[in-house]
C-alpha cells in the first residue's frame, strides 16, 4: 500500500491493510491529535532540536516536552540521536513530513473553503 494517492491503484485502496499496520497506523493518529504534540513534530520536520529548545519554542516546560517527545517515539514518529551530553532529536523522515503537511492542507482546505484536489 502507498502512502500517496497519486502513486497508489485503485487496486490498493480495495485491500485493506493489515491489522497491525492499521493499529500502527491509529496510534500515530492518535499521538498528532495532540495539538502540543503536533506543533512540536511540525518543528521537528523542519529541523532537529533537543529538548530546552524545542520547550522554549513550543512554550512549555522542559519535562512535558520530555513526555511528549517520549511518545512521538513510541509511536516511531521521532527520532533521537545523541550528540555529546544531548539528545537531539527530529521528524522520523519524509512520510510523517507528506502525513503533517497533508493534514494543514486538508484544514486549509476546510477553513478557506477551497475544493478538494483529485
């Protein structure tokens, strides 16, 4: 299955995917229904941050950015790597990039009312 319509047959949106990628699926939805959690993987998308800077952008403290950025990679959403005593951490490549950039078009979309594309 693929992850743009443009790419994908009418043949793939007849078969559903499998229950784990449909669970795995959901729980990353679930995890961007947070709007904290959604501003911070939106910069996360554009660069790499480690926690006090990511806190002072998103303007909350540092433990619930920590508590956040724990989920986001739960749910594979985030990666870290370490660069010396930090943890930097950034968007976990071009899909959740496509799966943020699709969900503001689609509530621009929605807010201006401008029609869907095909």
């Amino acid at each position: 299955m693929y992850a743009r319509d443009d790419v994908a047959t009418t043949n793939d949106w007849q078969q559903l995917p499998t229950g784990g990628h449909v669970d795995a699926a959901v729980d990353a939805f679930r995890m961007l229904a947070d709007p904290t959690r959604f501003r911070m993987l939106w910069l996360l998308c554009g660069d790499e941050y480690d926690v006090t800077t990511l806190a002072e952008k998103v303007g909350i403290a540092r433990p619930a950015v920590s508590q956040h950025l724990t989920k986001l990679r739960l749910t594979a959403l985030v990666t870290v790597r370490r660069d010396g005593r930090r943890a930097v951490y950034s968007a976990r490549g071009g899909h959740v990039r496509r799966l943020l950039l699709e969900a503001v078009n689609t509530a621009d979309h929605h807010l201006t009312g401008e029609p869907d594309h095909d």
